[in-house]
C-alpha cells in the first residue's frame, strides 16, 4: 500500500539525514530534498478520502494501522468517521436477507411490512445494522493478508455490504 510505503521511506530518510558522521554532506542534502519531496505527496494523501478508507477496509490494517503510525486520536477518530458516512451515504438503503440456497442477497428495505405486527415497537429492527456490520469488521483481529481483494472477495458472505 502507498501509505505504509511512504511511512517506512519517511523513516529511512530521516534516520538516515540523522547520520552527519557517516554520510557525506551531499548525500544528506539530497535525502533532505527527497524527503520534501515525499512528505509534499504525502500531504496530497490528506485530501483524498479514498486513502484512509482504503486503509481503514485493508484487513491488515484497518485502524490499527493509524495508532500503530503515531496518528493523534482525532486524526483516528476522524478516519474512523470518514469510513462510517461514507458507508451511510452508499448503503444506508440497503440490507441483507438469506434467500432458499442460502445466499445473501442485498435488497433496498421496504417502508411497509406484509404484517402489521412487525411495526410493533419491540419487534422493530434496528435502522443500524449496516453500521453493525462496519463494527463488527473493525472490532475483529487484523490478518495478515497480502491480496486484500481476495481476502474480501472470500468474505463476502460475512460482510456483503462492505
């Protein structure tokens, strides 16, 4: 992943700009200019969403991956929202049901239920399952997983909106 890249040649360039014994002058002003360079791509990454989210439904990282970085609990908590509205705004609509074979299939809720019953109050679903879903994801330990896309696409059945 890019982030996790640029974390890790963050880090080699600092530590290396660090050596003033060992490394010629040259060489530390010119690991001194990468590591602007870098850093300035780096911030690019803050006006894109799509990176933490990214981060976020990798299952090697998900937000561990953030605390791990050093990252300030608002800077967390505010990936953490990031993730959250952008999986209202896409799937708020929508739920899962089995159907005969087992299945999951995704379908849009109905406003009204066949049996009136099912609008009594105690009997009423919870509007938020989908962010059940999220929070389950999240909650459950980090994998060591080198194709995410294979990783999700095994598990869809667990997780079908996400």
């Amino acid at each position: 992943m890019v982030i996790p890249a640029m974390d890790y040649i963050d880090e080699v360039f600092t530590n290396s700009a660090l050596k003033k014994e060992v490394l010629h002058p040259a060489i530390r002003a010119a690991i001194g200019l990468g590591k602007r360079t870098l850093n300035h791509y780096y911030s690019l990454t803050d006006s894109s969403e799509l990176y933490r989210i990214a981060m976020v439904l990798h299952p090697r990282h998900k937000l561990e991956y953030f605390k791990l970085a050093g990252w300030k609990p608002p800077w967390i908590a505010t990936a953490h929202k990031l993730v959250n509205d952008r999986y209202d705004e896409s799937y708020a609509a929508y739920h899962t049901s089995e159907d005969s074979d087992g299945q999951a299939n995704i379908d849009m809720e109905d406003d009204e239920p066949a049996n009136i019953f099912d609008k009594l109050p105690s009997l009423v679903k919870s509007k938020h399952t989908h962010h059940d879903e999220l929070g389950i994801y999240l909650a459950a330990d980090i994998e060591n997983v080198s194709d995410p896309l294979q990783w999700w696409y095994e598990h869809q059945h667990v997780y079908p909106c996400l």
